[in-house]
C-alpha cells in the first residue's frame, strides 16, 4: 500500500511539482494546501502517515502546525521541507515532533529517498545542519533534575547499546544487525527508551540522552 502524504507550500508551483514527484516515485498525495491552518484540519480528518510542510507561510507558521499535527495526529510523522536551515528553525521543529528537517536545495531523489525514511519510522536531518544539532546538544545544561536521575537508572544496557548507536547515526536494520536482534527487538526498545525519555522520535531521544549523559556524540 502505498504511503499516504499531505503537502503543504503556499507556492502554488512548489507544491505542483511536488505533487508530480512524489505520486510518480509512489506515494498517495491526499491532498496539497496553501496554509498550515488548511493543513492541520486536513491531517485530523485523514490521518495521512505524512506530511511535508514548509516553514514560512501566511498565518501559523509550518512548526506550529506541526506541534499541533504531532498532538493530534500520534501516527502521522512531519517532514519539515524550507530554505531557512538556521539553527532556532531545527530547534524549534525538533521540539514540534518533527521527524525531518531538510533544505530546498536538496535533489528530487535526495527528497523522495528522506521521505521513505521518515514513513519507515527514521528521523532525517539535512547533512549541513548536523553541525547545529551537535551545537545544541553541546551547550552545557543545568544540573541534572532527581526526575532526570531516576530515568537516567531505569535505562537499561540494552536500551544504553541501542540510543548509542542511534546517536553514532545507525539505522533500525543496522542496529538490529550489529546486536544480532530482530528489528521488531530493536522497534520496542526505542519505544521503550521514548517512553522513559518523554521523547516523540529517535532525535528527540537523542538530543535528550546526550544532556543527560546516557551516551555521547563524536
């Protein structure tokens, strides 16, 4: 069955081209707006598995839809798809629930490879923006809350083995591979690990694990 996806670009030709893009690499476009106050309705009614926004539109801003679909929409991933890869624009979109950040500077098979990914369950991040993912993870943090202690304990090894890897930029088959577990295994430990981080993604948990020291970043 192919992957059902909402499109949203107030650039009519933007979205146009898209649209053609994606429903000739197999995808369900369900719909294609103008605005995210279209957009979030839209998602609520169909539950589409995607939805690729941009940031900058008239109204609410693309983030904030996003929030609002990650809210509404639990099974529904956000592609976050703009010209501005400025480092507030990924905080903000990663907090939102974003499950990508890339660049309009991107190739149409770089596009359509990302979204495949981010339908199967991974996070994408455009490759020149990790240096500001890094930055963020980085900066040093408060002292560690007896709420973040007692999570920091209930991470098992396991979960410890799978984050790290995750964080080193492993995928769920590679993971599953280099530990000799099932991906279903691998699935229920980041679920696991989501749960006990209080994080919606794999970048969410990430960045979260990182600051509490769970695992490290190269």
């Amino acid at each position: 069955m192919p992957v059902s996806l909402l499109l949203v670009d107030d650039h009519r030709m933007v979205r146009e081209s898209l649209k053609r893009s994606y429903i000739e690499w197999g995808f369900d476009v369900i719909g294609d707006v103008a605005s995210a106050e279209e957009a979030v309705p839209l998602a609520v009614a169909h539950q589409p598995q995607l939805v690729v926004t941009d940031i900058a539109m008239p109204g609410i801003d693309g983030i904030d839809a996003c929030e609002q679909i990650a809210n509404q929409c639990p099974d529904t991933r956000v592609i976050i798809l703009t010209m501005h890869g400025d480092e507030d624009s990924l905080s903000r979109a990663i907090r939102a629930g974003a499950s990508g950040f890339l660049l309009k500077d991107c190739s149409i098979d770089e596009l359509m490879t990302a979204t495949r990914l981010a339908a199967s369950g991974e996070t994408v991040i455009a490759p020149q923006l990790k240096p500001h993912l890094l930055a963020q993870v980085r900066r040093p943090s408060s002292t560690m809350t007896a709420t973040q202690t007692t999570t920091t304990h209930r991470i098992t090894p396991r979960e410890t083995e799978v984050l790290q890897m995750i964080a080193d930029g492993h995928s769920t088959p590679e993971v599953a591979e280099r530990l000799f577990i099932s991906q279903k295994t691998v699935k229920n430990h980041l679920a696991s690990i989501y749960q006990k981080l209080d994080a919606r993604d794999r970048t969410q948990a990430v960045l979260q694990s990182v600051r509490m020291g769970i695992v490290t970043l190269d």
